[in-house]
C-alpha cells in the first residue's frame, strides 16, 4: 500500500531504452569505422592473394602473359656497382614495381630491343608510370654509354660483378617455365617482374610480347595499392 492507500503497478516493466538506445547508437558510429578500414586493407589484401594465394588471375577469360614464379622470391637488400660511378641503395629494389632485364656480353639488337620494350611499356603506363622503374644489369663493356644516356635516361645501370651473385642466382632464366631450370641449357634473357615489397613473382620470357606485358602491369598496378 502507498501512503494514500493506493497499491503500487507492479506489472509495468522497468525502463530499458536508454541502455538499447545507447548500443544502437554505438553500432551506428562503428559502421563508418569499419567501411573505411574495409576501403584501406582489402584492395591491399586483394592484390596479395591475387598473386601471393593459390590463385592465378583470369579476368575476362584471360591469363597473364608473364610466367608467375611460385612461391615469390624474396631478393636480397644489395649495394651494388653502378655503370660510371657510384652504387645503388641496399633497398633499391622496394617501393616501387621494378622490370629487371639481365644481359651477358654485349647489348646486341635482341638486348637493345629488350631495353626499347621495357621502357615503352612504363611510357604507356601514363600516370603511374612513375610506380614502375626499370633496372638493367649488366658487363662494364656491353653497350654504349651515351647510348644508355640518350635513349634510356631513367634507366638504373648496374655492373655485373660477385657482388650481385646472391640476387642472380635467385633468377630464373632457363627452359620454358620458371619452374624447370636445367643447368645445362644457354641462359635466355628474361624480363623479371619484382612488386615493391622486393618479391620476384613474375618473369618473360625472350620472345614475350610487350603488349601482353603492358596488360600484366596495368592490371597488377589496379588491383595493387603498394607501389
């Protein structure tokens, strides 16, 4: 009984908005939280599982024109000999996608046309081409300097010497598949595709089109946000 003799309601439950309001609320913030995280990590995440995963890309149908090496190779941090003078950065080949053409001897017309395709390849790139750098080693006497300078100015130009043994030996440049190297075969030029984490996950072969190249870089750089 209350004091005016009046029994109290006891069939009216006890207030719970607050607490359901405020969880509510607390889940409304969180959803901006989460779709930018999602916007951030999963193209990143894409792009790795793309070519990190069990997974070869076929978009529309089609196959990548360069030979994927699998599992990727983790190439070493090197200071090596420039042609003229100075030396390259240990990490040279991180922060950016790198084309690496290895030549032995002199640079002949095969070499110099290799070195022509690698570079309209990051012309056609346009607006990213500043994401892709290229990356030529080779002998002291193979090719022209003032011809390196004149057609191929934003070429990196490394000597062959014993101190890049450890990231040659890493390259895969016999047969026809990057997954049978026969000792005994003449080595056949390549292409090396290395993504900015300093990985060795794509090769070409000599006669490999530079088109389908071009694709291959295209794609990788859409689907990639490093580099």
């Amino acid at each position: 009984m209350t004091e005016h003799g009046t029994p109290p309601d006891r069939s009216a439950p006890p207030d719970r908005g607050a607490p359901s309001e405020h969880g509510a609320l607390d889940r409304r913030q969180r959803r901006p939280l989460i779709g930018l995280a999602l916007l951030f990590f999963a193209p990143l995440g894409l792009a790795f599982y793309m070519y990190y995963g069990h997974f070869t890309w076929h978009p529309g149908g089609r196959v990548n024109a360069g030979e994927l090496v699998e599992p990727a190779r983790p190439l070493p941090a090197l200071t090596l000999p420039l042609m003229g003078s100075g030396a390259t950065d240990p990490n040279f080949l991180k922060g950016k996608w790198t084309l690496l053409y290895v030549e032995q001897g002199a640079c002949s017309q095969p070499c110099r046309k290799r070195l022509y395709d690698t570079r309209q390849v990051r012309l056609a790139l346009d607006r990213d081409m500043n994401r892709v750098q290229r990356v030529f080693i080779a002998d002291d006497d193979c090719c022209d300097a003032q011809f390196l300078h004149q057609q191929h100015p934003d070429l990196i130009t490394i000597r062959t010497t014993a101190a890049a043994a450890p990231l040659l030996a890493l390259l895969p440049a016999r047969g026809t598949s990057v997954a049978v190297e026969d000792s005994g075969a003449a080595a056949a030029p390549r292409v090396y595709l290395i993504d900015p984490l300093g990985n060795l996950m794509m090769s070409y072969a000599a006669d490999a089109k530079p088109k389908g190249m071009l694709e291959d870089m295209k794609r990788l750089l859409r689907l990639s946000s490093i580099g």
